[in-house]
C-alpha cells in the first residue's frame, strides 16, 4: 500500500510540474507615455491601435517629406533661367570638320589638274603649228618636249598619290583618336556608375540600421494606455519642422485634395509639451508655448480659446486646467471661444496631459482626417 501511495504521489507531482510555467505573474513593462515627449495624439477605432499607428508613421512622413523636400524644389526651379542660353560648341574631332577638310582637298585638286590640262592643250598646239611650219629637226624637238610633259605628269600624278595616302593616314589618326575617346568615355561611366551604385547600397545599409535602433527613428509608437488613442513620438532634430507645422500642412493639403489618406485614423493633434495634470506643472511647462504663439510685446493681439478633453482620469478638475491656462496667457490677447485665431489644445490621458496650438480648428473639421478626406456634400 506505501509503495502504490508513493507512486501515485510521484504522479501527481508530475502532473503538476507540467502546469506551473502557466501560473507564472505576467511581468508588464513601465508604462511608455511620460512626460518631456513631443509629437502627435491621435485618436483612432477602438481595438485599431496597432493599425492605426503604423497607419499614422506613414501618414507623417509623407507629409514630412513634402515639408521638408518642397521648399528645396521651389528654390531650384527659381534658380533656372527664363530663357535657355544659346551657344555654339566647336568639338575638337567631328564628322563636320573631316568632311569640310576633305572637300577642301578635293576642290584644290581638281583645279591643279584642269590647269595641268590646259597647259597641255596649249602645249600640244604649239607643238603642231611648229612641226607644220619649221623642218624636221625642229619635229625632233618637239617630240623632246612631249616626253617632258609626259614625264611631268607622271611626277603629278606620284605627287597625287602620296597626297590621298597622307589624307588616308591623317583619316584613319582621327577616326583612332574618336574612338579612344568614345572607349575613355564608356570606361568613366562603368566607373561612375560602379561608385554610384556603392554609395547607394552603404546608404541603404545606412537606413536600415537606423530603422532597426528605435532610439534614432524620426517617428516612434508609445502606447497612450486608453483605448482609441495612440500617442506618435517625434524625436525633433535641428531645422525640422515643428508637430503643429506637420499636422497643419496635412490637414490644409487634404481639406484642398480630399485625397484619401487613412483608414483607422480620426483626428490628429499636435504636442510640443507634455507635462503631469496639474496646475503647477501646466502653467509652468506651457511658457514657452506662451512666448512663441501668444508674445507680450505685440501690435497685433490675438483671440484664443481653450480646449479640454480628459480619458481615463477623473481626479483633475476641468475649470482648474482651463484658468490655469488660460491665466498664463498676456492681456493684448483676448478669449474669444467663437471665432478664436488659435486654440489651445489639452489632453489628458490617464496621468499625461498634452498641449499643443492649432489654428483654424473649427474651419478644419476640429482636425478630423476622415472628415476631411469625406466627399463634399
């Protein structure tokens, strides 16, 4: 009985083992969004998150893309010309100047050899009047003189030849020298090309690994921890431009288009500050919001309004965050909620609040993307 007690024992013990990785407690990670971050919130369907954010990095930098690449064209295309320069290009060795120079050396050698003829002719005329007129003898010198002649025109004609095999020589020097230039030509260009398509592949290994270190990549998910809200990550370098430049250019060019960009994706809000919910740390971290958008010293005071929207967090109170933006702001500028120049947008998520300033928010379908991209009714 001891014996079969052990072993059933030793069974259940087994059986056991088998089950407890799964009793494991699941270890969860920090929680990704805090404070100090700028970019992009972004609310989208629910259980859409994963989608809508790889959605959402291609979106913006496509539109980076533009932004960044469209001034460049612009400065390009104005630093062309009006109207194209006209001039003549002389090349060293061309068809043209062989074929002139050849031309050239047949004309002088048909003329040398009409005046060897005619010189001839009036020889040979002379010749007969004389063999008419004078005796025999003098027929003896006549026939001296046409041996001279003819042996003249044996020396032209050797004359002749020697010509044509130095032009032949010079034509074939020339047509050497084209094509040692055409094979140079053809050489420098495998050349070019093999360095080309090098310094193409070292920039692609170049990409790539800058897509494989997250910590270099331009845009970068964070998980907001709400539903239908993705937080995107812009990791700003120098001369970028800013979230709030980048989400008023995608919205105006898809307002004008009505292109359609997106499918999970609703609406799209800068932020340049993200800072804990709390008065003190709003209107502390909102001041240089304050001195770039709404300055002290201006001629030109702007009406503003405050938006608020809280997810996720019931413990801060929503008239609190508002005055404490709202005090922070100089006198020129003025609230005015129904026509407002600028808007200041604050969202909290769970324990991160994000602001950021849009413009034209009512005009722009409170920066909703489907809308936007909606037919016109």
């Amino acid at each position: 009985m001891s014996t079969e007690n052990k072993s059933k024992s030793n069974n259940n013990n087994k059986r056991k083992q088998r089950y407890l990785p799964h009793n494991k407690a699941v270890k969860k990670g920090g929680y990704p969004l805090k404070p100090g971050v700028q970019g992009f919130f972004i609310t989208c369907d629910g259980g859409r998150e994963r989608q809508a954010s790889q959605e959402a990095i291609n979106v913006l930098d496509s539109f980076y893309e533009e932004l960044v690449n469209g001034t460049a064209s612009k400065r390009k295309l104005e630093e062309l010309p009006n109207k194209p320069v006209n001039k003549k290009i002389k090349f060293a060795y061309s068809d043209s100047d062989d074929d002139d120079d050849n031309e050239n050396g047949d004309t002088q050698n048909d003329k040398e050899d009409e005046e060897q003829r005619g010189t001839d002719i009036a020889r040979d005329g002379n010749d007969g009047s004389l063999e008419n007129e004078e005796l025999d003898p003098q027929k003896e010198e006549g026939k001296c003189c046409e041996n001279k002649t003819e042996g003249n025109r044996d020396a032209d004609t050797e004359d002749g030849k020697n010509h044509e095999n130095k032009e032949a020589k010079a034509e074939e020097q020339a047509a050497k020298e084209k094509c040692l230039e055409k094979d140079a030509a053809k050489f420098e260009k495998v050349i070019s090309d093999k360095r080309d398509e090098t310094s193409i592949d070292k920039l692609i290994e170049a990409e790539l690994e800058e897509l494989k270190d997250k910590s270099k990549r331009l845009f970068n998910n964070l998980d907001s921890g709400c539903n239908g809200v993705i937080f995107i990550q812009m990791r700003k370098r120098d001369g970028d431009p800013s979230p709030s430049d980048i989400v008023r250019h995608t919205m105006t060019s898809v307002a004008s288009t009505r292109k359609h960009m997106s499918r999970f994706i609703l609406r799209v809000l800068p932020v340049e500050v993200t800072c804990y919910p709390s008065e003190e740390e709003i209107s502390r971290a909102i001041k240089p919001l304050i001195e770039r958008y709404f300055p002290a010293e201006t001629q030109t005071p702007q009406k503003f309004a405050v938006l608020y929207e809280a997810r996720a967090n019931t413990g801060v109170d929503r008239m609190k965050i508002i005055n404490a933006v709202a005090k922070s702001i100089p006198e020129p500028h003025k609230v005015d909620l129904n026509n407002p120049d600028r808007s200041i947008v604050v969202q909290i998520a769970r324990t991160v609040c994000s602001i950021g300033v849009v413009e034209k928010y009512k005009e722009l379908a409170k920066y909703n993307l489907r809308q936007l991209q909606s037919s016109k009714q």
